[in-house]
C-alpha cells in the first residue's frame, strides 16, 4: 500500500420495490414494448412510491454501503450527493441524508446539475478530500426522475428510473483502489440536454405549469447519443493513459447505463467486446447519477468482479460533463 492509495471500502445501493414495464408506458403514450427494447434496450424499471423522496433513496442506498463496510454512520466524515432531482430546492439532498442516516455534524453537500455524470464526478472529489486529509467519505448517486419529468413525452418519459447507490472513499487501496479519474465538461451543449424551467432564467410561473413546461425535458435525442458515445470512449482512454494502463489490461467497463445502443457504440468504439461490458439498463432504465454506482454495486455484489481486476467507470450527462475512473479490485 503506497501513502497515497484511495480506495472505496464499501459498496451499497437501492432501488424501488414498483416495477414498471415497458408496456404499462402504452397506458400513457403512444409507445410499444417493441419500440423502446429494439431503441434502448430497456425493459423494465424502478419507480418510486408515493410516500419515498430522494433523500429515502439516498438514505438507503448509504445504509447498504455501510453495512458493506461494517460501520455505523458515525464513522462518515463527509458526504456528497450527486443528484439533479433533489429533495428540495434548498438547501441540498445531503443535507437530509446527514440527518435521516444519524451522522455526525460532517460536512455534507451536493453535486447537482451534472447529470449521469454526477456520480463520477463526486467519487473524484471524494478522492481528493481524502488526500487532503478527511478519513472517510460517502458518495451517493441518486435520482427520482420518474417524478420531475412528464408522463406525456414519449420520447423522454420511457427512459428513465429511480435508484440509488453509492461507495465510501477512505485512504487504501480498499476494497477497489481508485488507480486515477478523470473528468471534463463542455457547457456550450446546455441547450441539447436541459430541464430548463424552475431556475432565475425561466421561473417557475403558472402558465409554464398550466401546460406541464416544467416537467419537459427537452432533449436532442440523437445529437446527445453522439455526444455520449464520443466523450465515454474518450474520457474512458484518457483515463487510462493518465495511469499507464492498457485497454486489454481492463477486466470490466461499467458504462453510464443510458441505452444499450450506446453501451454498444462506446464498446466498439474502443473495440472491447461486449462480454467485458455491464450493463443493467434491461432492469432499470437509465437511473442517471445512480446508474453507475448501482451497476458497479451490482458486479460486485453478483461476484462478476475477481481480486486484481480493473474495472473502468466511464459516464456522460447533461452539461455536458463527463468522467471515467479505473479501479483495482483487491479482494
Ligand atoms: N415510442 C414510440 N415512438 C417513439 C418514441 C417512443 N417512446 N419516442 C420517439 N418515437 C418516435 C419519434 O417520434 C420518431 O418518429 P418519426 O420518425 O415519425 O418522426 C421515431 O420514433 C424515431 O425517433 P428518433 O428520435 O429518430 O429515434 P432514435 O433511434 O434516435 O432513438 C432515442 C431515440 C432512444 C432517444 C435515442 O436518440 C437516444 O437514446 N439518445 C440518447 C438520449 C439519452 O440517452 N438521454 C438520456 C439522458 S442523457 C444520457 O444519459 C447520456
């Protein structure tokens, strides 16, 4: 163990009991089970009760990890959710995960607005807080979308679930050693991939909720999917320069989980074939920040990882912003 290994030591996650399948979406627009599976890949997915907000989720998913690590909440020094479906406006998501998992007064903030690159993002600065000296970090990802966008839009509503999940970062090379991360973002491409009305440019006002603007994410579908295969596969090889490690060195990628088409451009992208390739989106739709923790969460715990694999996270969203992390399994 080098003085400057940082590792996760713990790895946990929930979604929703409700399952909704492809085709209880017919029920509300005009879609097909056929449609969504041969578009995205997707199945089926989690949608959360009435009476469960973010922070239940969140809170949730942080209890699994800690189980996972065999501590209690007071052993957390920091926490960081990354969400852009917060449980309030203000103030952030993690303030209510501090107080609903009973930890200590630590410091505690969100990483919002990013997208499904959110998680990645937050376990990066999660890394660094351990080299500068905090002991131990949670870092959650989590989303009810299924809630904050319309049940009107075909082509929006069909792709998205609730989940949440989520890792503790302490100093070690831990159950996973983070070997490097890397991260990026490109605000020119707001506009393609927003939720546009509720902020100081478009408040939230009566004739925007009279016609559910609100709930509209708008979305360049095609141009978001180009994006997303290009900047994966980029930051996924970035990540892995930056550490001297080689492609045919890496067991597993765990790839945002956002539609199987493009799991599968990213995977020929750097010609790796899809049997080294995750992916869990047939089960749960694309869960945002949570879906890499929750797909990471998964291999792991399906015992689909083995000690000394290396495991590449690579993730776009919304902003644009993206991020790619390579871990070394230890056991
Ligand atoms: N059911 C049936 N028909 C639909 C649906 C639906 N749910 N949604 C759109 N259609 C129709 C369109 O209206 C269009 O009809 P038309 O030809 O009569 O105009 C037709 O299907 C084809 O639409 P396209 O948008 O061209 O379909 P495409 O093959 O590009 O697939 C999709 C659309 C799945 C959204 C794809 O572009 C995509 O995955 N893009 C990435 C978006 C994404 O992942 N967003 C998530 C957030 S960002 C992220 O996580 C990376």
């Amino acid at each position: 163990m080098t003085n400057t290994a940082v590792g996760i030591s713990g790895f946990g996650g929930y979604v929703p009991e409700r399952v909704m399948t492809n085709e209880e979406w017919t029920q509300y627009v005009d879609t097909s089970d056929e449609w969504i599976v041969e578009r995205t890949g997707i199945h089926r997915r989690r949608v959360a009760a009435d009476d469960e907000s973010t922070a239940d989720m969140a809170t949730a998913a942080a209890r699994s990890a800690l189980e996972s690590r065999g501590i209690g909440p007071e052993e957390i020094d920091e926490i960081i959710v990354a969400t852009d479906t917060p449980e309030v406006y203000t103030p952030d998501t993690a303030s209510f995960v501090q107080r609903k998992l009973g930890a200590r007064e630590v410091p505690s903030y969100d990483l919002g607005g990013s997208g499904c690159a959110g998680f990645v993002q937050a376990m990066d600065v999660a890394r660094s807080r351990v080299l500068t000296g905090t002991r131990r970090v949670l870092v959650i990802g989590v989303e009810l979308i299924t809630r904050l966008v319309s049940w009107k839009i075909r082509e929006t509503c069909v792709l998205f679930g609730d989940a949440a999940a989520g890792v503790i970062v302490e100093r070690g090379p831990q159950m996973a050693e983070i070997l490097g991360a890397r991260t990026g973002t490109d605000g020119s491409q707001w506009s393609i991939l927003t939720l546009e009305i509720g902020g100081t440019r478009k408040p939230f006002s009566l004739e925007y909720a009279q016609k559910e603007e609100h709930l509209k994410l708008i979305m360049e579908g095609r141009a978001v999917f180009r994006h997303a295969v290009h900047r994966m596969s980029e930051v996924g090889l970035d990540v892995l320069e930056a550490v001297g490690a080689k492609l045919e060195d890496v067991a597993m990628i765990v790839p945002h989980q956002a539609n199987l088409r493009i799991v599968q451009a990213v995977a020929k992208n750097l010609s790796v074939p899809m049997e080294k390739v995750y992916t869990n989106l047939q089960e749960y739709g694309n869960t945002g920040s949570a879906s890499v923790p929750l797909a990471l969460w998964e291999a792991h715990s399906k015992g689909r990882i083995s000690p000394g694999d290396l495991v590449l996270l690579t993730s776009f969203g919304a902003g644009f912003h993206w991020g790619a992390a390579l871990l070394r399994f230890t056991g």
